[in-house]
C-alpha cells in the first residue's frame, strides 16, 4: 500500500495553473495587434486533439497517450455564450502497470469529457453548467472502475482522489483551459517582438487554497495561415509561459500530502518544479482559436519512510480546430 501511496503524491504534483492577462512591455515592435473577442452564437465547431504524457520516477518510465475529438456549440443565454460540448471520443493507450497507470488513465478520460460552461459577451468566464454532477459522475466512475481492489486499496484511492477532484479544483482546471486559448488575451494591445510579463499569485484550491507566486511572460510573435484552407495570413502566432515558485509550491504540496501519513510518516517534499508553455494560433478580431500546442513539464523529489522517489513528467497537447 506504501508503493501505492509514494506513487500517488508524484502524481499529484502535476497540477496545472490557470492563465492571466498581460501587462508590461520591453524592445522596439514591428506590428500592433489587438485581440477583441467576438464568437458568434450558434457558432459548430470539430477539435481534434492529442496529449502524450512522459514520466520517469526512480529509473523506471511510462508514457499515456490520448487522442481524440469532439464537437462544441454555442448558443445566447441570458448572461452571455453558452457553450456545450457533444459527440466525445477518446481513445487511451499507456504503457503503464498497477494503480497508477489505472488512475491516471481513468482521470484522463475523465478530464477529456467537460461539463458545458458560459462566458460572458466580452469573453470573461461567468459559470460552469452541472459541476456538481459531472463531479459526481467522474467520482462514480472511478468507484465502478476500481471495484475488483481490495476495500482498504478502494479507501485510500477515494481518498486521494476526492482530495483532488474537489469542485473547486476542478473549476480552476477548466477556467485555466479557457485561458489558455481566450481569457488570457482578452483586449489586449501586443506589439510584435515585444515580451509581456506579469508576476501574481494564484490560488490552488487542492491545497487548500496557498497562494503560489507565478510569473508569467506574453509575446506576439507574428502572422500565420489560420489553417490549410487560409491562403493568406489571417491569423496571430502567440505564446505564453508561466514560472511557478518552486519552493513556495513546494511548501504547499507538503502539506497537503500531509494529510496523509503512511505507517506514521509524512512526506518530505524536497524539490518540486513545474513550466508551462503554450502556442496559440488564432484569429485576432474574434480570438477564434485554430491551433493550440501546450507543453508542462514538472520535476519532483519527495522523500518518505526513508526513500527518496525522484520523478519527472513531460506533458504535451495540441488542439486543432475547425469551424
């Protein structure tokens, strides 16, 4: 149950922060682009998506690639766009063995499956649509999926996972997707060439809501077809990276993995370091995305009873869209 456990607060680590909106300017500039939001309601769009997931922890790798597509409508209501998510398909495969490779394959289907949420006109995040059922539904599943374990193997599961999937964090997590491709660049002024940087702290509600220092960077970094249909250049190249305070995170992670002790021993979070980096394709008079590459790569040292696990993960996505 210990190798379980070791293994679980590695997973843990990798967590994801929600995006900002730019501030600051440095270097001379050859083209001004302002980003305005503007979906049209009734709007069908396709995704088609992949995210390959490396990790290596004490000399021993495993890798989980996902791949899949979706289809996402929008239509008016009363407070702003409402956009629902249908037609889900998604196909896993890992390399994996055990508890961990079975939970991180379920979470990840789990994750690929959002709840409809709604934005406002001027594209800030309003509401999540039926949070907690699809709370509900994501925990239930995990229940059925892990039913064969023994009861005390199902405890600590449910535990650690209703640790993480708490309604909180999974709204950060699908508000910090909004960002990503739209909330981030709400109204903003970019100059081409120019590096945006802005320093905050963010809120991790998992572990109990610490403030975590973030430093994240801005940049246009030109034009670009939108996608293979576009003869021209209609659509903006930009790029974002987030820096996190690894010993404050640190700190953080600790002591919520404290809540768990194994034989008496609480864990001891030596090291932990996560970056975050996304390239946006999309159209600069709408924020329409068409293309969106994202890399989290995350390095973690936890020492508990006496062994020190050393771990690394490596986590890309793409997302293509067409309309």
């Amino acid at each position: 149950m210990n190798g379980f456990l070791r293994s679980a607060f590695l997973a843990l680590a990798f967590l994801a922060f929600a995006g900002a909106i730019p501030s600051g300017r440095a270097t001379a500039a050859q083209e001004t682009v302002n980003l305005n939001f503007a979906w049209p309601q009734d709007l069908r769009g396709s995704v088609d998506y992949t995210a390959h997931r490396a990790r290596e922890s004490n000399g021993q790798s495993d890798q989980v690639a996902i791949s899949g597509r979706y289809d996402f409508v929008t239509s008016p209501v009363a407070d702003g766009l409402l956009i629902r998510f249908e037609n889900v398909e998604t196909d896993v495969e890992s390399d994996g063995a055990g508890l961990e490779s079975m939970v991180k394959t379920f979470m990840t289907k789990a994750a690929s499956t959002p709840p409809s949420y709604v934005v406002g006109r001027d594209g800030q995040f309003r509401r999540i649509e039926d949070l907690d059922a699809f709370r509900d539904a994501v925990l239930g599943g995990l229940d059925e999926a892990f039913a064969d374990l023994p009861e005390q193997t199902r405890t600590q599961i449910s535990q650690v996972m209703a640790g993480v999937l708490t309604r909180e964090q999974m709204e950060v997590a699908i508000v910090s997707d909004w960002n990503m491709f739209v909330g981030a660049w709400l109204d903003a002024e970019l100059d081409e060439g120019d590096l945006y940087e802005l320093q905050y702290e963010q809120p991790v509600p998992m572990l109990g809501n610490a403030a975590i220092p973030m430093r994240t960077t801005f940049l246009f970094t030109g034009r670009a077809a939108c996608d293979d249909r576009d003869t021209g250049q209609g659509c903006v190249v930009l790029e974002m990276k987030s820096f996190v305070d690894s010993d404050r995170l640190a700190a953080a992670l600790e002591a919520f993995l404290g809540q768990f002790p194994a034989d008496g021993q609480r864990p001891k979070v030596e090291a932990l370091r996560q970056d975050v980096s996304v390239r946006l394709v999309t159209e600069p008079d709408t924020l329409l995305p068409h293309r969106l590459d994202s890399r989290r790569y995350t390095e973690t040292r936890i020492t508990m009873n006496g062994a020190t696990s050393v771990g690394s993960q490596v986590e890309e996505k793409r997302f293509v869209y067409r309309y």
